[in-house]
C-alpha cells in the first residue's frame, strides 16, 4: 500500500504492470533484509530532479526485467541529503527468505559485520559484496575447504581466490574467523591504513593467506585458471594409480564486473578447452555494479556465456539464505569433470534497510545511522569487531587443518615407499629450489659461431633448461614459430595430455599473462613463462603489472622487439615500451646483444623468483661479441670494449644495436679516439650495483656519451645525461630493416658522427 501511495504521488494512472511491479516491491520490503522501495526522493538532495524522475522511471518500470514499457512519473522535490534514502536499483527481490538456524545464522552475520565494521572504521571500503556473499563463503570454507589456517604453505590446501578483490574484508573475515594468525582481533580496526596486513585490496606480499593479489576485475579469475592448471598438470605428473598426492580445488568469488571485463573470457574458454574440474567459480549475481543496476549495460546471458564454453552450470536463485541449495551446487560441481560456474543471486548490502541493492553499499561506507538500522534490522547486539565464542568455536579450522595435513603427510609417506625416485622429483618440485648446477646447461658462444636472433637464442635456453628444470612450463599467444617458445622434447598441455608442458594460450594474451602468474603463484616450484610480440604487451599490461606488484618471477618472452621487424610497420614495431617497462616498479626489463647475453638474461630470469623478467628479443639476427658474458650480464652493464685509459667517449648500447655501439667503437679506437663501449642489457639490474661499479663503468667525469637502441630515447638522460642518445621518437614505418635503420640513424657511422660531437661539445 505504502508503494501505490507512493506511486499515485507522482501519477494518477498506474498501469495494470505497474501495479504488478509495485506489489513485487511491496513484497520486497517485508523481506528480512527490509529494502526500502524506489520513491523519486530518494536517490539525493544534491540530485537534479530529472534524474530523479529518470531513476524512479527506470526502477518502476523497469522494462527490461518485467517486459513492459516504463512509466515516467513526475519528479517531485528532493529530501534534505541527512534524510535521504538510497532506491534500490536492482532486480525486484520476491524471493522469501528461508529461515536459517541461529547457530549458523551468528557465523554469517559475524562475516557481515567484521566487514561493515572494518570498512566503517576506515571510512572507506566496499561492504556490499561482503554483506551478500557471506552466506555461500561460510558454507564453502566451513564446511568443504581443505586448508591449515597454522601453515597457509601446505602444498595440498585448496585454493581460494576473491577475484572481486574491492570485497576483500569478506576474505579478511574468513582469515581470522578460520584461525590464521595473520588477522588478529587487533588487525580488523586497521583496514586500509597504512602498514596493515589487510590492505584495500588483497595483496598476497602482504597478508598471508591470500594465494594471488586481486583488484583489477577479471584478474582473479584467470588467476584461478592458473592455479587449476598447475594443479591439473602436477596431478598428472606425479599422482600414482594407488597414491594420490596431489589432489586440490581452486574456488573463486567472482562478480559482473569481472565477467564484463574480457580477460574472463578469454581464461574461462581455455579453462573449458582444458578441462579444468577442479576449477569452482561463484558468479555473486547481485545486479548491481558503481554505475547502478547492471541492465543499463550487461544484459548478455553469463550462464549461457559459460555452457558455450564447456563449463558445467548451475543457478542458486537465492543465494542469501537457500543454504542446502549452495551445498547442493557445490557438491554439483566437485562431482562434474568440467569446470563449474555456480551463479548464486544475491542482493548486495544484504541486510542494510536502506542501502541494499543499490549501488550505494557498493563502494563507500554505510555510515554510523545504517550501521545501527543494520545492527537492529538484523538483531546484532555485539560490539563493532566483538564475535561470540560460538562463532569462532564453530569456524575455526586450526584441528581440522592439522589433521588434514596430517593425513596428506601419511600419503606421501606411503608414495615415497612405494616410489622412492619420484617421491624424491615430487619433494624437489614442490620445494621451489632450483636444482643444483642448473645454470651450467646454458651454452656459451663465441664470435666464430654464426650470429643469430636473439629469439632463436631464446629457445636454445629453453631447450637447454627444460631438462634440467622439471617445473618450466609455458608458452606463447598463438605465436610459437615466431616467439621460438617450444620445449621440442615435450608435448602440449592439453585435457587428456596435462602433463605436457607445452601451452597453448592462442590468442589471448591478457589471460596468458594472468594464467602464467598464477602458475607461479602455486608455490610449488613451477618456472612459467609466456610469449608473444612485445608490441602486444599492451594487451597484456595489467597482467605483467601485478606479476611484478606479487612479487612473482614470471618470464615474459617478448619478440619481434623494434622497428627491425620491417615490413610488418608501425602497428607491429613497439616504440615506447622498453621504457614503459624500465618505469615498472620490480620489473626486470632485459634486452641482449648475442647469444652469451641471451643465456645471461636466462640466467637472470630464473634466479629471481620474486621479481618478473620482460626480454625484449630481436627478429634479425646479431654477432656474438668476444667479450659479451653472462657474468656481466647479471651487472646489468658492463665494459665489452675497454679504453686504454680514461675514455673519452662512452658508447652506449643494447640488443641489436650493441653490435653498431661496438663497431664505433673499434674504428673510433682505431683513428685514435680512447673510445669505451659498455653494454646494457638490463637498467635495473645496473641500478642494483653499487656506486664503486657505476663509477667504474660510467665515470662521472666523462662527459661525451652516446646510447644507441631502437626505441624511445625517453629515460635515456638518466645514463647520458651529456651527450646524444640515438633512437625512434616516433612511430616507426613499413619497409624493409635496413632502411628503417638508415632513417633513424641506427648505424654503425651515425654513432660515430655522434662521438666526435659529443667529444667536442662536452669534452
């Protein structure tokens, strides 16, 4: 009645729909969660009054959901901002809830209010996820989660993964609730501030516990597909008839902006391509995203979505209180070899009287006078962060954890009786330690072999490594006879093949990125890397951003690195991105010379299992210098061409133009110029060194200097801070190498005319 009232305020003909919807609502805000109504006046004081009317036109009629034209009714003044009452905005709710024992009831409002106290305490957050997912995480930590809350590294434990990372005080929540000792009581009123363990978003350097960093939309999920690989892949490699020793899920909370961003097609079809049944993904289908309901934008049919792409596909339609219908889908899902997708409807900010199912709990703080009508509405009497005993009694997992890596422990006893030699590879693998003389399997070169690409040296290395290192696993976007990436003595990773090391991303590589991150961030000793042309990097950024911000020693093997791919032109010629990539914190931006600087940067890579590894790798091919080395390589910069003395001139070079820098530097030498040429395959790396060595390699006292590099000259100020740095400010061209090189000047006579200047201008 109080709705039609409403309702006839603004217009004096309801339809017989209108009426329909109406009662919907009606039957809405008698639920327990008490979702005030759309009235006109509700949105904002600050709120234009058309927008007002457009809203209440939108909830009211809503067209979309109910089929039937919308009625625009009149916008009437808005309500002082201290009085104003959030419209609901999503789907019509009239599913009744069901009753929920209170035993129960007391461990997910526990999540719930952990969560709206953290975030009203920092001021910030989003508490909305939290509220309406709490329910389907309880029943799956609580009851079908394997993990030690004492020992967040046991091998066997399943995987969670919150790849709607803006929701992280829900996993904060379950972290303490479940009994890890990195959230304590102490933690929950620091959220967000500065130097807690529980950032605003999750962070897996930070916060133990948390599998992989989340936060940008849809990198969560194809995280997950990472981790269901790795465990796909070493369940194929190791796991006996008659012992089991790897045996895991990967779960996942995902929302609709992670479906509406691409990476989570682009992982979930190779999740379905690969068969992944271990992988779980709940779908909280809650409508609502910042911009409002989501039917202003993302309209498609998810569920239909993921069955084209071979996933097994459930729907829970009352994810806030039909517990046995979770369990049911869950149990669905573990028992189906596809990859499952559980799509549970949700009304975001369950419980909040005012604010749930609106965008304005998804985002920001519910503030003091709804944190009390939530407090009331859902009959909470404890204190902000205060949790009943029973609670923490029933959630804790500190025996069962104990007891199930106890368990696992007796299987791989019993695995290394019965199979001594791979229980030794399996211990080995799982260990993350590089075996012993690893590194002597790269190869050196020398000047008389023929010169080559450093793409083909690339997969010398891994040919080389592969062997020797039983965790090196990868592959490239569709690209692998051009990138170089194939282990030849192994197959593909593929459904019924997965313990070949061989991976076939095709072209996605956004999701490659994220899914080889992943594969590091198992923890079980696997060496990824992945491939394309470094021009695509741009299609893959974020993924290498969070590589590098996890802290994980993924190998980006990039080809085709300059204007000297040729004729394929601007489109295909990276510019800026050397130095778009020597800007990223924590990333190692390799570029080499030859051979010798290639297994250098190889060398590199693999040792630094905390810090990612872009090579920047050429097409054309290249002499192998006398001097080059993978010692100096791992300097960074080091001297290929000595000075008799004091120089008077430094030539600077890498990659491909090394060769140019160096061939200056004979011929200066040889009409009596003290010419030093130094090579720099890697900036951070030098960085890395001390003073005494930067001193010895680039005296400050010479001024005259001259980098050469076929890309951006920006940041190049920072080595030649006098003198001419020689390279493409531009976007490049079509047309054969050589001629690009003429053009821009990347010549063995350019450098020269550019020493003699440099010595005369600043010497």
């Amino acid at each position: 009645p109080q709705a039609v009232e409403r309702y006839l305020s603004v217009s004096a003909t309801p339809s017989p729909h209108t009426l329909h919807t109406l009662a919907m609502e009606s039957i809405m805000q008698r639920s327990a969660t008490k979702v005030v109504l759309p009235t006109t006046a509700a949105a904002s004081a600050a709120r234009p009054a058309k927008a007002v009317a457009a809203r209440a036109a939108k909830v009211l009629g809503r067209s979309a959901f109910m089929g039937a034209k919308a009625v625009a009714p009149r916008a009437t003044k808005a309500v002082r901002a201290t009085k104003a009452v959030t419209t609901a905005e999503g789907r019509p709710w009239t599913i009744p809830d069901k009753a929920i024992e209170k035993e129960t009831l007391d461990c997910i409002n526990s999540i719930r209010f952990l969560s709206i106290d953290a975030v009203e305490k920092a001021n910030s957050g989003h508490p909305g996820l939290p509220m309406g997912c709490a329910p389907m995480t309880f029943i799956l930590f609580n009851e079908y989660m394997k993990f030690n809350p004492k020992n967040s590294q046991w091998f066997n434990r399943d995987r969670f993964v919150l790849s709607a990372g803006h929701g992280c005080m829900l996993h904060y929540s379950m972290l303490h609730l479940t009994g890890y000792d990195s959230v304590k009581k102490s933690d929950l009123s620091t959220f967000r501030q500065w130097e807690s363990v529980m950032p605003g978003h999750p962070e897996n350097f930070v916060t133990d516990g948390i599998e992989v960093t989340t936060g940008p939309l849809g990198q969560g999920i194809a995280n997950a597909v990472g981790l269901a690989v790795a465990e796909k892949h070493l369940a194929a490699v190791y796991n006996k008839p008659d012992c089991t020793v790897v045996d895991h899920y990967t779960y996942v909370i995902m929302g609709d902006g992670c479906n509406m961003e691409g990476i989570s097609s682009e992982a979930a079809s190779l999740a379905g391509h690969w068969g992944l049944g271990k992988l779980v993904a709940f779908y909280d289908d809650n409508s609502i995203s910042i911009d409002g309901c989501t039917d202003i934008s993302f309209t498609e049919d998810v569920s239909a979505r993921y069955v084209s792409m071979g996933w097994h596909v459930q729907h829970v339609e009352d994810g806030n209180t039909d517990l046995p219908a979770i369990r049911a889908a869950i149990e669905a899902a573990k028992a189906d070899p596809r990859p499952s997708l559980i799509k549970v409807s949700t009304l975001i900010g369950y419980g909040s009287p005012n604010k749930a199912n609106s965008h304005a709990v998804h985002g920001a703080a519910l503030g003091t006078a709804e944190v009390a009508a939530t407090r009331e509405n859902l009959k909470w009497e404890h204190a902000p962060f205060e949790i009943p005993a029973a609670v923490y009694a029933k959630m804790d997992k500190t025996e069962a954890g104990a007891q199930w890596q106890k368990e696992w422990e007796a299987t791989v006893a019993d695995y290394t009786k019965k199979y001594p030699e791979d229980a030794k590879a399996f211990k080995d693998q799982i260990s993350g330690v590089l075996p012993e003389g690893w590194e002597d399997a790269l190869p050196k070169f020398t000047p008389e072999m023929k010169g080559d690409a450093t793409r083909n040296h690339s997969q010398t290395m891994l040919n080389k490594l592969a062997p020797v290192c039983s965790g090196l696993i990868g592959g490239s976007a569709d690209l692998a006879p051009s990138n170089m990436t194939l282990m030849k003595m192994y197959g593909d990773f593929q459904k019924n093949t997965p313990a070949e090391r061989n991976v076939r991303y095709g072209v996605r590589e956004h999701a490659m990125g994220a899914i080889a991150n992943a594969l590091g961030l198992h923890n079980s000793g696997l060496i990824s890397y992945c491939a394309t042309f470094f021009i695509f990097t741009d299609y893959m950024r974020s993924a290498m951003r969070m590589a590098a911000l996890s802290e994980i020693g993924t190998l980006f093997v990039m080809t085709h690195d300059s204007i000297g791919l040729g004729e394929d032109g601007p489109t295909h010629q990276p510019i800026e991105h050397l130095a778009s990539f020597r800007a990223m914190p924590n990333m190692l931006m390799m570029r080499p010379g030859d051979g010798n600087e290639t297994a250098g940067a190889y060398a590199v890579a693999f040792a630094n299992r905390k810090r990612p590894t872009t090579m920047a790798l050429s097409r054309q091919a290249m002499p192998n210098l006398p001097t080059s080395s993978i010692a100096g390589t791992k300097k960074g910069a080091y001297t290929v061409l000595a000075s008799k003395g004091t120089p008077e001139v430094i030539l600077i070079g890498t990659g491909t133009e090394l060769q140019y820098a160096y061939e200056a530097g004979q011929k200066l030498q040889a009409e009596g110029i003290d010419a030093r040429v130094v090579s720099m395959p890697c900036w951070e790396l030098f960085e890395d060194q001390d003073a005494k060595y930067h001193e010895e390699i680039l005296p400050a006292g010479v001024k005259a200097r001259v980098s050469i590099e076929a890309g951006s000259t920006f940041g190049w100020a920072k080595w030649v801070p006098n003198g001419f740095s020689i390279g493409v400010d531009t976007f490049g061209a079509s047309a054969p190498a050589g001629k690009l090189y003429e053009h821009w000047g990347l010549t063995t006579a350019n450098v020269m005319v550019k020493a003699k200047e440099a010595i005369k201008t600043f010497n």
